[in-house]
C-alpha cells in the first residue's frame, strides 16, 4: 500500500532527527559550542547533497558535491570542485578551455559522495594536460562507445562501473587568470524528457534524507578515528584514494592541540619536482577553517621557503609575525592535512611544539618579521581573490 505524502514527510523529517546520534563521535558531546556547530554541519550536509540527488546522467552538468563554500569534509581553498552523474554504458562529450590553473583533473569514480551513490573506486582519470589542447587550451573529449574511426580528437574508454566524475581543477594564484570553462554532454541519446516521476522523487529525497547521518558519520569519524589511533601532534599517511581523494597524491594529516602558551612548528623538505602542494587547517568536524578571512591555509605560491629549501609554518593562536603562520581562528584543537600532488617523492613534515614567547628562536634566524598592518593587508589581498575567483 503506498504510503500516504504526510506520512512520507514525517518518516524523511524522522530519519534527518536521527542524525542527532551522530554528535555522540564529538571529542566532547556534552560541549554547546560544539554541538551547536554539529547542528550547523548536519543542515550543510542538507545544502551539499541536494547538489547532486537530482544529478541525471542523461542530462549531466557538473555541480558541486563538495564545495569550498560549504567547506565540509576538509575541502581544498584552492580546488573547485564539481561531479557530474553518467551512465558508465553511456557516451558522453567534454568540451571547453583548460584556463590558467595548475591542472584539472577528471576522476571517473564508481560511487561519489553524494546521497545516490556509496563510495567506490576510481576507474580511470583524466589530466587535461595529457589531452590535445587548441591554442587558447581549448578541448573536445569524447567518453565511452568505440574510438572513433577516424582517430580525430581525444577519446577515452568508460568503465561500465563508472556513475560519477569528479572534477578538481586547482589554482595557486585566487582571482587571477583565467578559470576552467567546461561542459559536459550525453551525445548517444537526444536531449529532452519529461518530468521526474512522483516515486522517483521520492526515493531521491528517500536517499537525501538518510545522507546527512551517513555524511555526517563520515566527517565525524574522521577526527574520531585519529584521536583513538592516537595522531595527536603527529601525524599519518594516506591516499584517499576510492573515498573522495586523487590517486597518487600523498596525503600528511593529523590533529593538532595546542596547550595555552604553545606553538606548533610544522617543517618539510619540499619535493622537487611537484606540481602542486598546500597545507591546511581543518577544525574539529573536518570543516575548513574559514580561509577567506584567515590564513588557515598556504600553498606553493602562498608560502615562503627558508634559505635551505624547507617550507616551515606555524601554527599559533596569536599572530607570530612570521610569513607562514597558519592561523586555527581561535582554536587550540584541529586537524591539519598537507599534500603533495605530481611530487617525485613524498617527503613526511615533522611536528614540534614550543612555547610561543620562545617561538624565533626555534626558527631560522633570518625568518622575516610580519607587522600587523601587513597581515592585515594580505588578508586583504586573500579575501579579493577568493572572491573574484570561480568558487564552483
């Protein structure tokens, strides 16, 4: 017997109170403010799977499952993100211009992150910069059916298994530029359809709402899981590869906790070559911290390198007036992930805590003083072009 709309509206509203359960992972359950801020995760999480559980892989586009404006599940200040449903038996055409960024990357995934699918491995990838590309970086891949006869353009095989791309396309310099331009479209059926049938509504908005505890389990269970495994100002290794990351990157990450009166001193040789690296700040959900308003995050071009090729940073809950201070925006405790991608080597960061009134001394002797009008100023400079940049 179908169940009447009222009672679907209560069951999907009782699955999404369920979640609540999930701040049982919380470091402190009983705190408020963190509690609070779970609350505000849990309709994020709303926000962000909304995204795609309408996606059609008949008539696909590519729309953010993670974003840098929501900022869950500790997403990259210089990616923008975007995934787009296809049908692995499918054919489908990419076309547009690379733009100036540091690669864009084309995972084809069976699964994703979003409320339709579970996670699932890569399948193949994509780096444009393999591809033909015209004078102004323009391109025209075909995926999936037979190559064609002819041999013209760029063509790659689709795996039958494949039901999402995941794009990543990175800049170092925010605003500055020109961003990727990119379509996406099925060529082996004829554009057009009709309205999505009732049932089919309501089994999306059936996935939707049990998404945000299956979400919020994921991003809780992160800092959960380092925390029982004991990576508390240490650090460990991963890929995350098959659970939302890029193959052959190397992934550092970990929790930082600072005691009043501390300072963490992170410290790396730098790979040579690579193509890209960041570092960044998470706070205790796995969200971003806010890194339009903060320096929570640095990358190559951001960072300032020692005279001996090391890439040291700070992290400090004042202001130590050096150039790489990763600022926790009044947090004492938070993850922290570095990544090298396209690196030669994975080269580990040490971690050392020091009290901050002694902080110089444990720092090369010509480390630069930043003044406090100066911050002020590259914040500035930051806040400008994470605006004027493409944020999904």
């Amino acid at each position: 017997m179908p169940i009447s709309e009222p009672s679907q509206w209560r069951a999907w509203l009782d699955r999404m109170a369920g979640a609540d359960g999930v701040l049982d992972r919380l470091a402190d359950s009983g705190d408020p403010q963190a509690r609070a801020e779970a609350h505000r995760l849990l309709f994020a999480i709303l926000a962000t799977g909304y995204q795609t559980a309408f996606a059609d892989p008949d008539h696909p586009d590519f729309v953010p499952s993670v974003s840098n404006i929501l900022n869950t599940v500790g997403v990259n200040p210089d990616f923008i993100y975007g995934a787009a449903r296809i049908d692995g038996s499918g054919v489908y055409r990419l076309s547009g211009t690379r733009g100036d960024g540091v690669f864009v990357f084309l995972d084809l995934v069976a699964g994703g992150l979003g409320p339709m699918e579970d996670l699932g491995p890569s399948v193949g990838m994509i780096d444009l910069d393999a591809c033909t590309l015209g004078p102004d970086g323009a391109f025209d891949i075909l995926l999936g059916g037979e190559r064609p006869k002819d041999g013209a353009g760029d063509w790659f095989p689709l795996d039958p298994r494949a039901v999402t791309i995941g794009l990543r396309h990175a800049y170092y310099d925010w605003g500055a530029g020109r961003d990727l331009r990119i379509a996406i479209e099925r060529v082996d059926r004829r554009v057009g359809g009709g309205p999505m049938p009732a049932a089919e509504i309501a089994h999306r908005l059936d996935r939707l709402s049990a998404f945000v505890e299956r979400y919020a389990a994921f991003a809780l269970g992160y800092g959960q899981r380092q925390r029982t495994q004991g990576f508390v100002n240490r650090l460990e290794y991963d890929d995350w590869a098959g659970r939302g990351g890029v193959a052959g990157q190397h992934y550092y990450q970990g929790i930082f906790r600072l005691e009043p009166g501390e300072a963490m001193i992170i410290d790396t040789a730098v790979p040579d070559p690579v193509r890209y690296w960041n570092v960044q700040l998470n706070d205790p959900l796995w969200n971003t911290i806010d890194w339009i308003n903060h320096q929570s995050s640095l990358n190559a071009a951001q960072a300032r390198l020692d005279r001996d090729g090391r890439f040291r940073a700070v992290i400090a809950l004042d202001d130590p007036g050096v150039p790489n201070w990763l600022d926790p925006a009044g947090r004492d405790e938070g993850s922290l992930m570095l990544r090298w991608t396209g690196a030669s080597s994975g080269p580990e960061p040490t971690l050392r805590i020091v009290p901050a009134a002694e902080l110089r001394s444990h720092l090369p002797g010509d480390t630069p003083l930043v003044t406090p009008a100066q911050r002020d100023e590259t914040i500035r400079r930051r806040r400008r072009g994470a605006q004027w940049r493409r944020r999904w």
